[in-house]
C-alpha cells in the first residue's frame, strides 16, 4: 500500500503543519515555527537532524523504494489484517494530532524558542499526556509502518520515536521547568509524558513515581 501511505503522508503535512500554520499567523501573526531561529545547541541540532533523518526515511525509504520495486516488503508484516490495522492506527494518529495541535491555541510550537515564554496547556488531551502531539505520532508513523512495512520505513518509524523521546527528554521538558517553574514541575507529576501515568516526572526531593 504504499501509494496510501504516501497519500496519508501528504494530507498528514497539509493538515497537520500547512494549516496548522495558517491557523497560528492570522491567530497570532507568528507562523509557530521555533526550530530554525532557535539558540544553537549541539542537543538541539542533534535532535532535529535525527527527527529529518527518520521522516526521510519514512517518505523516501518506504513507500517510494516500494514502489519502485526496489525493496521488498517484510513477508510477515504482509496481509490484510496488518492493512486495516495500518490504515487504522494511521488515521487515529492523524485525528488526534490535529486535535492535540488546536488544543494548544496561540501557544502552538514547532521546536523551542528560549527567548519565548509560551502558556503552559494543561487542559483537554494535554489532562492526560504531557505530550499528546507526539503521542499521536506513534500511532501514525506505527500505521505508516505497516503500509509500506520494509525494514527502511520500519527503520524511519524507530528513529521517530527516538527523536521524541530525545527531544522531550533532553530540550522540551527542560525549557518548562526553567520557564513555568513549580507549576510545570506539579504538573508533571501527575500526568504521564506519552501515555497516562506513565513516565511522570518526580519533583525534587521526593522518589521516582511508579509508572
């Protein structure tokens, strides 16, 4: 399938970026775009190379290669029931990114500026992950995967939740905690980062939550 795939890649961008970023200029005449005027930092860097590296190859890798012939599909990942289940989790995660983006309102991002000092979005989808735009991502690149399921866009599909990880982990968590300071920290520990009550965040001087 993987003419679907790149079909949902598509409308994925188109919805999730293209119009997302109209939405955010005529809100707020900013188009939400921190990454590439952000500080410079070797993390940073790191982090966005690692998330283009996996959408490359989850565009190119999988559903062109595919096509094209040149690579084969993983025979066990082959069938109509990984289909549907593609075709499905593909969908969810397209519906609930678009609507973690718009519960964000004017404090929608791509990447992080630590000159801004954004509103901390604690309700709607971000009640029950921290990151619910990254967590709608998995389902997404996961359905992707089982479209075109060739070890380049299996490949892709890992780096992306790499990437997340890596960039809430090491860029995003850290620039809440400077800038909402108590409030993100209270926050944080007591809703999960990708999935509900899991990978909550301890506040200082008490033990990691079990999750």
């Amino acid at each position: 399938m993987p003419v679907l795939a790149l079909a949902f890649l598509a409308v994925y961008g188109l919805l999730a970026f293209g119009v997302r970023m109209v939405v955010q200029v005529r809100r707020t005449g900013s188009t939400g775009f921190a990454a590439l005027r952000a500080a410079s930092g070797s993390m940073r860097r790191a982090g966005e190379l690692l998330f283009s590296i996996a959408i490359v190859l989850c565009l190119v890798g999988g559903p062109v290669l595919q096509l094209s012939g040149t690579l084969d599909p993983v025979g066990a990942l082959v069938g109509e029931a990984p289909k549907i289940l593609g075709i499905v989790l593909a969908l969810l995660g397209l519906a609930l990114t678009v609507l973690a983006q718009f519960a964000m309102g004017d404090a929608w991002r791509i990447g992080v500026d630590p000159r801004e000092h954004t509103e901390l979005v604690t309700g709607g989808p971000f009640a029950a992950v921290r990151n619910p735009i990254y967590a709608a991502m998995i389902p997404a690149f996961a359905g992707i995967s089982l479209l075109t399921p060739n070890v380049v866009t299996l490949a892709g599909a890992t780096l992306v939740m790499v990437a997340l990880e890596l960039q809430t982990r090491l860029i995003e968590e850290p620039h809440l905690r400077a800038i909402h300071g108590e409030r993100y920290a209270a926050y944080a520990a007591r809703v999960g980062r990708f999935f509900p009550g899991v990978g909550r965040l301890c506040r200082e001087g008490e033990r990691p939550a079990r999750a």
